[in-house]
C-alpha cells in the first residue's frame, strides 16, 4: 500500500510534504490526517528543518474532506472520533514556527483551499483552481484562514457561492505570490526556501510568531508595538543578531548558528 503522506528532506534544511492519494484528489480521510498530522510533527521536531513545502500527488493539492468518509462517520459506519480529520487546516494549533510554502499542483477546494490559505506563502502551477466547493453540499467553509487572508468581501463569495476561480483571478486577488511552470513548481518553492534560509533560522520563527499573534491575539496599535519590543529583544540576545551586525560590517555573509547567549531566554514557541 502506499504511503499516504511522503516526507522528504531537502538540502538545506528544507522539508516536503506531499499528500499522496491521487485517486482521491488527495481527499483528506482520517489516515490520511493522520499520516499528516505526523509529518508535522516531524519537521517540527527537526531543528534541521528551517522551512517546510506542502504539495499533492497527481493532479490536485487537495480536496479537502473525504465525504464519504464523514458520512459513514455520522451514521456510525466507522469506529473512533470524529474530530481528527476537521483540524488538518487548523495549522495554528501545530505552534509551528517554520515558514510553511503551499505548492498548488493543481485543485484546491473545499478544506484543500482553506489548507493552502493557512500556509504563509503560496506558489501554483496555472492550472491550479480554488473554491469552497464544501458548501454546496450543506458543509459551512468560513475557515478563520479565509478571514485572515481574503478581502472580506471575498471570503464571502468564496463561502456564499461554492464557485471556484482560477489562477489568474487568485493572483489578482493576492491569494498567491508565483505561478509557476508545472514543470518547476518544486524547484521554484525550493529556491524561495533557500531565499528565506539564507537569513537564518530564528529571524523566520521570531516573525512568523509575532505576525500571527499580531493577527489572532493582539487589538491595537500599542499592544502591537509592545508585542514587537518583546520580540525584537529576545531577537537581540541571540548570536544571530551580532553575527548578522558584524557580516555587514566586515561585508562577508552571515553565518548564522541558531543560538542565544541564554538559550532559555527565548519567546513562547520559538525552538
């Protein structure tokens, strides 16, 4: 049987993640969830691991929920709970502070979509289409992703209607940053990798966690500005922080370690 996540290591310290159940358009079933679910543990458990792209098989990224296999859920057809599967978009709660690059092979609708929105970037190929398709089927889609990315108006379109759209109107739309050739989707993504490695892996984790809780977590301008000094002072006792001062002066390249003066002295979630 095949594996319905595959997990692999690139250099440097770059991980894929790639749904791997074509057949299904990568429909997210509760082993598959699963099988995700580890995969994220597991970059996120790696110090290697500095940046993370999550792909599809075939020709889809996803599309979302196995419906079929919830309604066998629902009518008590299957064994174990039901919650597991309904939290594969929900990649706050993972506390991963690693930039995450969606790279959209092709469909994502319904959760898929709301998948691909919850990842900090987003590359796709032009045949790629987005939608929450779960809605015409009674499923309600406003996913806090769709909120936090998507003008309002929208996320409302998106959640009203069930239409997708294609690549060229996601671009317009800000939804994506690259379309890409299909061809070197995976190089592209890897290259953006490199790009961010370069500056070092505790500048990524320190913004992305300030970024989010400035979304989720903080009202206003001054709890803001607090939130920044916070990190940017535990930014300041790590050794990246002198070292990345020093290579410009002596105009060299950093090389960046990762490490504080006080390795205890780091903000919530940042490893």
């Amino acid at each position: 049987m095949a594996e319905l996540v595959i997990y692999e290591k690139r250099e440097p310290h770059t991980a894929i993640i790639q749904l791997n159940r074509p057949e299904k358009k990568n429909a997210i079933s509760r082993d598959l969830y699963w099988a995700l679910e580890e995969s994220w543990q597991k970059a996120k458990q790696d110090d290697d691991v500095w940046t993370i792209i999550l792909t599809g098989s075939g020709d889809s990224f996803c599309a979302g929920g196995d419906l079929k296999e919830n309604l066998a859920s629902a009518r008590g057809e299957m064994e174990g709970p039901r919650s597991g599967p309904r939290q594969y978009a929900n990649l706050r709660a993972l506390d991963l502070n690693k930039p995450i690059i969606a790279a959209i092979n092709g469909y994502a609708v319904g959760g898929g979509f709301s998948l691909a929105l919850a990842c900090d970037i987003r590359y796709c190929v032009p045949a790629a289409k987005f939608g929450c398709s779960e809605v015409r089927w009674s499923h309600m889609a406003a996913w806090p992703s769709y909120v936090c990315t998507l003008p309002l108006g929208w996320a409302f379109w998106f959640a009203f209607t069930g239409q997708t759209v294609d690549s060229e109107t996601a671009f317009r739309l800000g939804l994506l940053q690259k379309i890409c050739e299909p061809d070197k989707l995976i190089d592209d993504c890897l290259e953006l990798c490199a790009i961010i490695n370069r500056n070092g892996k505790l500048i990524s984790a320190h913004t992305k966690e300030y970024i989010y809780k400035l979304l989720y977590e903080i009202q206003g301008w001054e709890e803001g500005f607090k939130l920044h000094r916070e990190y940017y002072q535990h930014l300041r006792q790590s050794k990246d922080y002198d070292e990345g001062s020093a290579a410009f002066s002596e105009k060299r390249k950093p090389e960046f370690s990762a490490t504080y003066y006080d390795k205890n002295n780091k903000p919530p979630g940042v490893s």
